[in-house]
C-alpha cells in the first residue's frame, strides 16, 4: 500500500507535488468513484470545511462543497464579504485565525499573490489554494491533468496548445508547472500585451518545449491534440481601455473547428465569455463541461486524503 503523502498538507502550489504523487491523486479518484456511499462517508465524517473566497467564483466553491458534502462532511464560510467583518475591515491574517478554530480545513481564493501561503503560515489546518491573485489555482490544474487522462489516455507525448489571457490567468501557470513532469509541447497564443509572465515560467523551457506565438495558426490546430482556452480577464486590468483593445481578439466558433484536428479535445477552465461560442458546445470535441464535473471527484479525493493518513 502506497503512503500517503497528502495527509495533513497545504496545497499552495503545483510545484509541490511530484508527477508520482499527481498519479496517486488520480488513482485515488478513480477509486472514490468505486466507493460505496456509507463508505465514502467515513472519510469526512464530523470534519468542516471552511471556505475564505474575497473573490467570485462558481465552479471551485461549489465542487468544493459538493466535495466535502459526498464524504459526509460540512462546508462553513465566506462568499459574500459583504455579510462578514470584512466589510468592517478585519485582516486576512484575523479571519484565517477565526476560520482556522471552527475548520479542519481551509479552501481560500483572495486577489492578493502570496496570500495562501502565507494563509499556510499562520493556520494550524491544512490550507488549500483556490485561487491567488495572478499566481496559481493549483486544484484546477490538478482537474485538467486528470481531465486529460481521462480523455486522452495519457499525457506524455501530447501536443498543447493554451491560447487567451496567459499573462494574468492563474489556472495557466498551475497547468504549466503541472504539465513540466510530463513529456509534453506546449504551444502558447496570445496578444503581445498577454504574453506569458516569463518570470514565472523561468527553467521550464530546459523540461519540455515552448512555442510562443500571437496569432492563430492553422497549422497549430492540426498538429495539436488539446486546445485549452482561457477568458481574457477582466478584473485584472488597471487600464478599461487597455481591456477593450484585446477583448473578443479569439474566438473559437465551429467554423474554426474544421481548421483543427478531428480528435482534438477543447478545454477551458469557466468561466466563458466570448472566447468560445455555444455553437461549439454540442460538439463532440467541447469537453469543457465534463472538465467542470471533474472537479466534484477529483477535490472529493484530494479532501479525503488531506485528513486521513490511511489511504482511500
């Protein structure tokens, strides 16, 4: 029986975890699926979750509860700052405090870059990362790893090509570090203004390789098995007008669709606004729903294994 290396560990950053123990959270989700519903209690039977989200979200928040709820435990927190002492001008450091004596468990999403860790430095429960300013929302990577396992069977020898807002989307970098303990290309589109932060992507080109270009390339979409697109976003610009001039600048449509290859797998992390169009959303090729469903199972697993040492 493997050991489990989750038990008790904040989750702050993708690049703490080995492909090895990236593969034993997807064996592990697959397992829970197997799972009767009596047992998959056991494993959050009398834990709460607490949730800290000083941002919007819909799919992370809800899958986390979702999560917590299947494994029999409860979900406690904050989502609208306006009905906390937030409003009132409470630190981060005091409400992680707070949360941290009524949790065993803390998910939290803030604005700020650094802000779940150091969340992790000053709880005495685990902290999971759901999202932190422009860095990293290391659970979504962890879901499209497994999402494209699922689909594709594996992911050495995978090309990817990742297009949109890859200067300020979060999920980006998660994905990056994740898809760096594979055999993988990976093939970056975006405006010159949204170009990848290559401080934050510094050695990754020495462990797999990186094509960057601007605009949509026919041949790109023929040669690569993924196409994962992100919203450009919004909330991240200082400048409205710098926000106008690269807003709907892609837009994946069926008409586009036929440029790509048959088995390509289209993903994207939601929200979606206009970067892909609902024409394509009944299209065997848009797995971006199923992706969301990933979510439910695989923070299921990831919650099960944080607080309970022996594995599932």
């Amino acid at each position: 029986m493997k050991t489990n290396r989750f038990f008790g560990r904040d989750v702050v950053s993708i690049n703490d975890f080995s492909r090895d123990e990236l593969e034993f959270l997807f064996e592990k989700t697959n397992k829970m699926k197997e799972l009767k519903p009596k047992e998959k209690d056991e494993l959050g039977k009398a834990r709460i979750m607490g949730y800290l989200f000083y941002e919007p979200s819909t799919r992370t928040r809800m899958s986390f509860e979702a999560a917590m709820a299947s494994i029999g435990g409860s979900s406690i927190g904050i989502s609208d700052l306006r009905s906390s002492s937030i409003e009132k001008g409470e630190s981060l450091q005091d409400t992680v405090r707070v949360m941290d004596l009524y949790s065993d468990i803390i998910i939290l999403r803030h604005q700020l870059d650094g802000s779940s860790k150091f969340a992790a430095e000053i709880s005495d429960h685990p902290i999971i990362n759901g999202g932190s300013g422009s860095e990293e929302h290391p659970t979504q990577a962890m879901l499209d790893l497994y999402t494209i396992i699922k689909e594709k069977k594996r992911i050495d020898g995978l090309k990817i090509c990742i297009l949109g807002d890859l200067k300020y989307g979060r999920t980006i970098y998660s994905l990056l570090y994740g898809l760096s303990n594979y055999d993988v290309e990976v093939i970056l589109i975006s405006p010159p203004t949204l170009k990848i932060r290559q401080e934050s992507i510094y050695g990754l080109k020495n462990k797999m390789k990186i094509v960057e270009l601007e605009e949509i390339n026919e041949t790109v979409f023929q040669n690569s098995d993924i196409l994962y697109v992100t919203r450009i976003q919004k909330e991240r610009f200082s400048d409205p007008q710098e926000y106008e001039k690269v807003k709907g600048v892609y837009t994946i449509d069926s008409t586009i669709l036929k440029q790509f290859k048959p088995d390509i797998s289209i993903m994207h992390p939601l929200p979606r606004i206009d970067e892909i169009s609902q024409d394509v959303d009944n299209k065997s090729n848009a797995i971006y729903f199923k992706q969301a469903s990933y979510g439910k199972d695989l923070r299921s697993a990831l919650l099960a294994l944080i607080l309970n040492e022996s594995p599932i």
